[in-house]
C-alpha cells in the first residue's frame, strides 16, 4: 500500500519525537506494518528498548565470534529462525540486562508475542537453532558475559547467576566449534 508524502514525513517527524511504533502509526493514520516497513526503507531504527537490546545481543555475539576467529554470517531474512550463522551453525542471540538481585533472566517460550501484542507465533529453538547465545549484560561498563547453550536441551525459563548452573556454559564457545557436536 503507497503512503502519501505527507504520512512519510508525519512518520519521520514522530520518530524524530522518539516515540513507538504504535503511536507513530497513529500519528500518521498507517497500519503498524507500514511504520516498520517504512521505517526499515528510512534507515530509522526502533524506539522499542526490548528489540534494541535484541539487536545488541546479536551484535555483541558476532563480534565476539569474530574476534574468536570463527565465521560469522548474519541471517538472510528477519522470518529466519536464527539471528547469525556462526561456523556453519544457526545461532539465536538473546540478551537480558543484569536484574538489581545480580540475577539475569532469559525467556524462551514456545510461542512469542509481537512487541506490541498484535501476534501471537510459534517458535520451536530446536528447529530454527543449534546453539542459543545468551548475552549478559551489566549496568555499568563490565563486558557482557557469554553464556552458549544446545538448543536441544533449552528450559523456557533461564535465570543465570555467576558461579550458578549455568556457569559451565559461560564462554564455552567450544559449542560453536565446526567439528562441535551438540548432544540432547
């Protein structure tokens, strides 16, 4: 669907106002698909804080893939399953902030919800992965902690503490070795 020139630049306006996508769509009378789209064409990134911290996870992972020497190749589409193909292997970054208790909580659901509620969809780790890259990040300037997992063995819910049962995971980025082979 064409938008006017108009509703283009009533979507740049809104975003330059920092809000969310929901409401720049109805700020300029567009479906909240046209925003993204729009806003993906504009080169405009999101205000939503969860999907930044998704994208700094991902960027996080495979800078530090890279420095580590493997290979690193980002997804072809957003449908992917996977966020990075990581020596041959599909990988799916997550990243949490350090909770007040010095806990870090990871959800991987079976279905997901859009951002903002409008979808609800399935997704099987199992089938769109091999290896889960936890990224643990802290409030300060500390370097994230990398904690690798086999996607066949994934709780839906992970919360990680230093020296917790998790922590074998911590920066075994052995899992993502090419002759690595994940084991249920």
């Amino acid at each position: 669907m064409a938008i006017t020139a108009l509703q283009v630049q009533q979507i740049k306006d809104a975003h330059t106002a920092g809000m969310l996508d929901p409401a720049i769509a109805q700020h300029a009378g567009v479906s909240l698909a046209t925003v993204k789209r729009y806003r993906d064409r504009l080169g405009l990134s999101t205000h939503c804080v969860t999907a930044q911290r998704g994208k700094l996870g991902e960027q996080l992972v495979a800078a530090e893939a890279d420095r580590l020497g493997f290979t690193v190749d980002w997804h072809a589409r957003e449908r992917d399953g996977h966020d990075l193909l990581i020596s041959g292997q599909r990988v799916d970054a997550k990243a949490a902030m350090q909770l007040t208790d010095g806990l870090w909580r990871f959800r991987t659901h079976r279905t997901r919800v859009s951002f903002f509620g409008r979808y609800v969809y399935r997704k099987n780790y199992t089938e769109d992965s091999e290896v889960i890259a936890l990224v643990a990040l802290y409030p300060d300037e500390t370097p994230p902690d990398f904690y690798l997992l086999s996607s066949l063995t994934l709780p839906e819910d992970i919360r990680i503490r230093r020296g917790g049962p998790f922590e074998p995971a911590r920066e075994d980025w052995g899992l993502l070795a090419p002759t690595a082979t994940i084991q249920a």
